[in-house]
C-alpha cells in the first residue's frame, strides 16, 4: 500500500531545556532521524549549569565539571564531540577550616597535625564509637554520616559546609542522597588510600578520591556548544531564549508546548514525542489541563537551591594551586572557591592574572540573591581577604552570574513526591523526562546523558528504565579511558 505524503514525513521530537541531557537527547535523535527541536530558556548559553560563562576574554564554570565516566559509550560520545580538545588536570582540593588546609582526599598526618593530638583522638574514640553502636534507621545524611565517620569527624568536615550549600539543617537532607553522593566510602577506605594507594588489579578507586581528569580545554560549554552545532548542522533546531511555560495535552498524550521568549511572544511547538529536562515541578505545574491535585500538590511541595558565582580577576601570581577548595569555615557566606586558571590556563585571558569562582548557596529571593553585583563582588574580596588568601588590593574586576533552581532538594518526603509524580506522567507515553533536574534525582553529568540516551533507544522500541539509571549500576571515575568497561545499562522492562 503506498503511504501518503503525510506518512512520509519525519517524525517530530520536542525537547525542552539544553543542557547536557537534552542536547544528548537532541543530537542521538537527530541521528536516529527524527525531527528535533530544542527549547532552551537561556537566550545566550547552552550546558545548563555545565556551561560556561565568558567575560572580557575570561571564561568560567557554573561549578566545576570534571568529565568521568565508566561508561565506554559516554566518553567515546564526549571524544566524538572534541577529539582534540581534552586536557588532563591533576586534581587538587583541599578543605579550609579554622584557618588551616586539610588535604582531601584524606591524609592522616596532615589531618592530625592540623587538628591537634586531643582532638585527633576524639575522633578517633568518636569514630570507634559509631562502628560499635550505630544508629539502626538511617534517616538523614547526618545518620548516614555519623555511622561512617563518627560525630566528631561529621562535625567537623560535613556539618557547615553541607549546611552552607543546602540551607538546611543536615538531620533534615535524606540519607539517599548521601549514599548516592559519597557511596563506598569509608573512613577506614579513606586511610588506606592515604597510606598505601591503590595497587595494580585491585579494583577502582573510590570515585570521591579520584587524582586526575579529562576536561576540554576550553572548559564543559565547549563540549555542549559543539552539541548544539551537531544538531543544527544535521538539520535540527535550536530555539534559544524559550521558556516552556504551557504543555498541552488530550486523549493522554501531550499534543504540544507553548513557549515564551524574553520580550513576551508566544509560540506553540507541535511534536509525536516530547522530551524534558526542565525542572520537574515546573513540568507538572506547566500541564494544561492541569493535572491531579495530588500531583499539583507533590511538585508544589519539591524544592530548589539556587546557586551564584562572583568571578574576580586577581592580578599577579596564582594565588593557591588547588582546583577548587571547599570552605568550612563558619564566619564566612562563601561555600567554594574555584580556581580557573589550575583548570585549564586556556580559560585566562590576560598571562599573568587568575580567575576565581567564588561560589555561594542561596534561596531565590534571599539576601545574598538580591543583593547588587557590586556588593556580591565587595562581599567576595572581603570574604576572600578575611580568609588570608588572596588581599582585596589585586582584585582587578568581577561579575555575579546567578542559577535558578541549581540542584534539586533531597529534603524529608521527597521521594514519596517524586513517586507520586511518576504514577502520574507515566499516564503519556510520549512524555519522557530526563536529567537532573527533569527527575529531581542526583545524576552527575554522565548520568544525565545516559537517562537522554536510553531515553532516545525508547523511542525506537526499547523498554528502560530511566529511573534506574543511578541506581542500578556501579559507578566510579577512575583508570584508563580505553580500559573502562561500559556502565551495566539498566535492564530493560519487561512487555
């Protein structure tokens, strides 16, 4: 039977949000031939907060991202992208605690001499205590923590700073999200480490205490603003400055979205299938007709961090070698610091200057959220000075770049929400949700491409799971790229 000129057309893919999940998704489906749109609300970059900022011929990160992963077909896919623009960075981080630099990954006479015999052997007796008597239901990362590296040792090294980048009390972030962060660690794994390494054949390293990393050289927006060009040089689409703010839907299916670009015009996109990685409460609270109360309800009811850098240009030599440092410090807002330059001196773009990423955690909406560029700068030279690192005389010049829904809360009920919100999409089959965001789920970058992979393969008959993408496969960041087995791929469901 001949097919009619309608059937002959390419199937139309809808995609919302460019960040890594996304553009993955948008350059597999354009391979695979669909006809791919991308909506992405920035209307100047793409990479989410993978992508990379440029000022004054400088270039930063939102955060430091390092690429890793187990997974052959995800390196083979970022190499693809940029065959000769990765670099190897040796890692370096340290944490900054009452005036003093504590190597990290772990190492105990460092660690002793800064913390003193007395409270060295506090938390060793602390340590000792949490393996004999550990807390049964581990509710919260504190628990989680506690029962791994005793109370002292939480106090000191997890407590401000977890507290700083979520704005929560620690007995109220939820264990998960600890055992998917540092899974396998240990203290005891940590000191081996420190004492002896890791020996030939004996199995991979702690993904928390990898030495080194490939990165391009231009820093992560280089690999998704190469995305971007393979998708529109295949023929796709990307529109930039596109807030999705409607999803229709009829019969359950979605149908198409309605977009919002800056100065207010709305444009509806038609599609067969629709991929999103957008936030996952402003997807369902975009619905239209809404959906249930209970679903409505669960989204309303999920929460955000929202994440700004203050980028300063110090003058003269590099003021520490560290790729970033975490600050535990109390008496200051700053949570981490990011040296630019110990990334890749490529990003600097004057010789004989650094550039520094002073990273803070906030509410949208909150002091530090209003406050002006000029005293979020001022606040970063003070802060930075007040810490003894670098004087306030050679910072040349700053700015502020600010993340809306930076990461996803892991706060008490949250999974029960998501599970709520699950029950209720799964009611579109052509509605996939990716990324991140797009499931409120700590993927790392790697995770989030494989949930757009797999999300791609669906399309084309497979049956995964994206929702085991995280928890269904080890995970570690270490040896050979040519030697590391592919990431086990979630099972497929079974019809």
């Amino acid at each position: 039977m001949p097919q009619t000129p309608e059937q002959n057309l390419p199937r139309k893919i809808l995609i919302m949000g460019a960040g890594p999940a996304g553009l993955t998704a948008g350059y597999d489906a354009t391979v695979a031939g669909w006809k791919v749109t991308v909506l992405e609300r920035d209307p100047e970059y793409v990479g989410g907060i993978s992508r990379t900022v440029r000022k004054d011929g400088y270039r930063f990160d939102i955060g430091g991202h390092r690429f890793f992963s187990k997974s052959a077909e995800v390196t083979k896919w970022w190499k693809d992208r940029l065959p000769n623009d990765f670099i190897q960075v040796r890692r370096m981080s340290r944490i900054y605690y009452r005036g003093r630099f504590f190597d990290y990954p772990l190492k105990p006479w460092n660690a002793l001499s800064n913390l003193g015999v007395f409270t060295s052997l506090a938390c060793m007796g602390s340590y000792a205590w949490a393996r004999l008597f550990p807390k049964r239901n581990e509710k919260s990362l504190e628990d989680w923590v506690t029962n791994r590296f005793g109370r002292r040792l939480f106090r000191i090294f997890f407590k401000t700073y977890t507290e700083k980048v979520w704005g929560i009390p620690t007995s109220e972030l939820s264990a998960d999200w600890a055992a998917q962060r540092i899974k396998g660690l240990s203290l005891t794994q940590a000191v081996l480490n420190a004492f002896k390494g890791k020996s030939p054949g004996e199995g991979p390293v702690i993904k928390t205490l990898i030495d080194t990393f490939s990165y391009p050289r231009l820093g992560p927006g280089q690999m998704w603003e190469k995305a971007a060009s393979d998708i529109t040089g295949l023929g796709g689409t990307i529109v930039m400055g596109a807030r999705a703010t409607r999803i229709l839907h009829a019969g359950g299916r979605v149908v198409s979205v309605e977009s919002v670009s800056p100065d207010g015009k709305a444009r509806t996109h038609e599609a067969d299938q629709f991929i999103v990685s957008m936030p996952l409460q402003e997807t369902v609270l975009a619905f239209d007709p809404p959906l249930s109360p209970e679903a409505v309800s669960a989204a309303q009811a999920l929460r955000y961090r929202d994440f700004l850098t203050v980028a300063l240009v110090i003058e003269g030599e590099n003021p520490f070698p560290d790729n970033w440092i975490y600050i535990h410090e109390p008496g200051v807002k700053l949570g981490r610091i990011q040296n630019f330059r110990n990334w890749s001196e490529a990003m600097i773009g004057r010789p004989g200057t650094t550039c520094l990423g002073l990273e803070y955690f906030c509410f949208a909406g909150d002091g530090l959220w209003t406050a002006s560029d000029a005293d979020l700068i001022e606040l970063g030279k003070r802060e930075l000075a007040a810490l003894g690192l670098v004087k306030s005389g050679r910072v040349e010049g700053g700015t502020v770049v600010r993340v809306e829904k930076a990461y996803p809360m892991y706060d008490p009920g949250y999974l029960e929400r998501i599970a709520v919100i699950r029950s209720e999409l799964e009611r579109f089959p052509n509605l996939h949700v990716i990324g991140r965001n797009g499931m409120h789920k700590y993927n790392n970058q790697d995770h989030s491409m494989m949930t757009a992979m797999l999300a791609v393969r669906n399309l084309e008959g497979a049956r995964y799971n994206l929702w085991k993408v995280n928890t269904d496969a080890e995970y570690h960041e270490d040896g050979p790229e040519e030697d590391r087995s592919g990431r086990r791929m979630p099972e497929r469901t079974k019809a």
